[in-house]
C-alpha cells in the first residue's frame, strides 16, 4: 500500500465527528489552489532562503505537556499524541517531519498535515506535498482533493486535516499564491540565463570572410571549410590566422549584456526580503543580535502557529479542558554566544531559577539525569537550605 493510499482509511478519532462516504466534485463552492506557477525551487537564493529557515526550524522539540495540581506543567511521555511527535510516521524523524513542514510553508504557502489513525489512537503524522489542490463544499460538508506527483489524486474530508497559513490575507480558507513573487523569479531566472548565454557567446569567434572575386557556390563552401579548419581549429593555438589575396576577413564584434555585481545583488536582497531573512542568517554568518531579529520575526511565530494547530487537531475538548497541549522547546533554536550564556548563569545561579541540566543545556552539555541530580534547582551555597535544614528548623522553632 502506497504512502497516501492511506488516505482512503476511516479514521475516527474519539469525540470528533467524521464525514465519512464518497463526495463527487461539483461546479459551485469550489476554492481552487495551485502552488507557485513558475518553478520557485529552481531559484538558488530561493532554496537557499527556505533551507536555511527549515533547518532552524528543525531543531525545535516537540513535546506533549499536561497540567497536574497547582497549574504545574509535566510532559506527557506514555500517551500517543507523545509517543507520535517523537517519531511522526515510520520514514520521518521530528527533525525531519518539522523541516518538511515548514520548507512546504514557505514554498506554498499553505501545508496540510495528515493525522492517521487507527480506530481511536492516533499513529501518525503525514505532511502532504502536493501541486495542486482543490476544495470542494456539498451540503455543507468540505473535500479536499489533492493532485500529487506522477498524476496521482487523492480525497480528503478537510475536517481530517491540520492546514497551516501563511499570507492568510484574502481567502477564508488558505493563503495566498506567491504571485507577488513571480517578477522577482522571471527577473532572476533571466539573470541567469544572460550570464549562461553570455558566456557562450564570449567563447565564439565571429568573421565575415569576403571573397575578391565572384565564386561557384561550391567554391565558396570549400573555402569557408578550409579557413575553418586551418584557422580556427583548436590545434590552431598560437592566436594568428594567414589568408591570401583572395580573400578580406572582418571581425564582427559581439558584445553581450553581461549582467553587474549590483544589479544581481538587489535581486537577491529582494528574495531576502520576500522571505523576511538577510544574507548572513541565509550563509550562517549571524551574530546574536541579527538572529535575534529573524527568530523574533520568522521562527517564533511559526512555532506558535504550529503548536497552536497540532494542540487544537490532536487533543479532545476534554483533554483542552486539563490543560493538554503541544509545547515547542526552542532552547536549541534560540541562539547566543557564549560569553552572553556566561552571563545568563552568573545573574541567574542565586536566584533558583533553573536546574542543572537546564544549565548544562544552555553551555551545550548532555544532562545529567534526575538520578544523578540533574533536576536539582541550582542556588548559591549561601542562599542554599537543603531539605535537613528546613526540617530541623522547623523543630527548634517547635521547641
């Protein structure tokens, strides 16, 4: 059974209703969508753009966390919902799934993510990469229909699907195109393509070889061959050509328009600018305070969104109502230098706030484990009262 043959599967997860039965399309009520009409992902500064914010992405933690006694947050490691953020489906890892997610976000503007189950337990999480879908709405009840690769078409109750937005602007439904886009791509594309032809034709060596007299045809092809061969061959490598009486040789001149450093670099910081990134997050030359300002504007509110979706898919009124929720850990995906961790941990050691593992995460150690104290609140000795002091204490004001 292929990967999306498990669409035609009847999921029916507890206290969500499903609209289960064959839709057939119809004329009325229709959204059509198509992703980027050129091809956005033949763009080098594109692709370069997109990696580079799926990448940073990637390395945040998804985890399932409840709400116990007094408001107090434990993560959830026995349900599925846990058990599936950790391992998506069987060909993806979190790292992989989150990537996958987010490059499709931003190549398309709109992702549609999958759940799969099996009776009531979720299994697995499938990100779908489409060319094209459609919506369809009968008596109420909307279908998506994707068109995949290879001409191959799958249908979906929308309600079954977690649909991610970006340029949510003018359709209730899913993001807009990035049309704005495109005479950004076509001026790049033909860039490029200048440069190739350029190129070429830099390579060429372009004459008229005028005859003195009138010629046969046949003539005149012999000689056009001769000069060829005698001249221009690669073995004529010491850059001079004879010719007779006979003939007058004039070079035509073929200056191409190569494009400038300049005008290719504004191009390119209009892709930047399109995808709300610089050239040094794009090449991993950042410091602290330029990756401040793309993890404030691009990373952080694409983890809101992202958890915000899989918290209100995933889990049951019921299980909102506890407070359950998928959280997003971003100690890896925030960056700073070490002399600003440094500093993090010596305004920070006498007021209790973390444990040690939570320091050895930020200096970039592996934890220690609860067994060997790793979850102990780190205080200064002087501010310290161990469990022992408190208790004895305790007996002496009794006394």
């Amino acid at each position: 059974m292929g990967l999306f043959d498990r669409f035609k599967r009847k999921p029916e997860a507890e206290a969500r209703e499903r609209n289960q039965g064959k839709s057939i399309p119809i004329t009325i009520n229709c959204w059509n969508y198509r992703r980027f009409h050129g091809e956005l992902l033949d763009i080098d500064a594109v692709v370069a753009c997109i990696d580079a914010l799926a990448r940073n992405l990637a390395k945040m933690r998804l985890t399932a966390i409840r709400q116990v006694k007094d408001s107090v947050a434990v993560t959830d490691t026995t349900s599925d919902v846990a058990r599936v953020l950790k391992k998506p489906n069987p060909y993806m890892t979190q790292y992989d799934f989150i990537y996958k997610v987010a490059a499709l976000y931003f190549a398309s503007n709109n992702v549609f993510i999958w759940p799969e189950y099996d009776g009531t337990k979720l299994i697995a999480l499938w990100p779908i990469n489409y060319t094209r879908f459609k919506l369809f709405e009968k008596d109420g009840i909307k279908v998506a229909r994707f068109e995949l690769h290879h001409n191959h078409y799958y249908t979906v109750p929308y309600s079954d699907l977690i649909h991610l937005r970006n340029h949510y602007f003018n359709d209730e439904l899913y993001g807009d195109e990035n049309s704005p886009f495109s005479p950004i791509a076509e001026l790049m594309h033909a860039q490029n393509q200048g440069i190739i032809e350029g190129i070429k034709s830099s390579a060429l060596i372009r004459g008229l070889l005028i005859a003195a007299g009138v010629m046969k045809e046949e003539d005149i092809t012999k000689a056009r061959e001769r000069f060829i061969e005698e001249n221009l061959d690669a073995k004529n490598n010491g850059g001079v050509m004879i010719i007779d009486g006979k003939f007058d040789y004039k070079n035509i001149e073929s200056k191409p328009y190569i494009i400038d450093a300049d005008t290719r670099n504004q191009t390119r910081q209009s892709t930047f600018d399109y995808f709300g990134v610089n050239e040094d997050f794009v090449q991993n030359k950042f410091t602290a305070e330029k990756y401040e300002s793309i993890y404030e504007g691009k990373l952080e509110p694409f983890a809101i969104m992202f958890t915000d979706a899989l918290t209100a898919f995933l889990f049951t009124e019921r299980e909102l109502g506890f407070g359950n929720e998928v959280h997003a850990n971003m100690n890896k995906v925030k960056y700073q230098s070490t002399s600003a961790v440094v500093s993090i941990v010596n305004a920070t050691r006498e007021l209790g706030l973390f444990t040690r593992d939570e320091y050895r995460e930020m200096l970039g150690y592996e934890p220690l484990g609860p067994e060997r104290g790793g979850d102990e609140i780190m205080i200064a000795t002087n501010n310290y009262e161990s469990n022992t002091q408190v208790q004895e204490g305790e007996g002496n004001n009794e006394e």
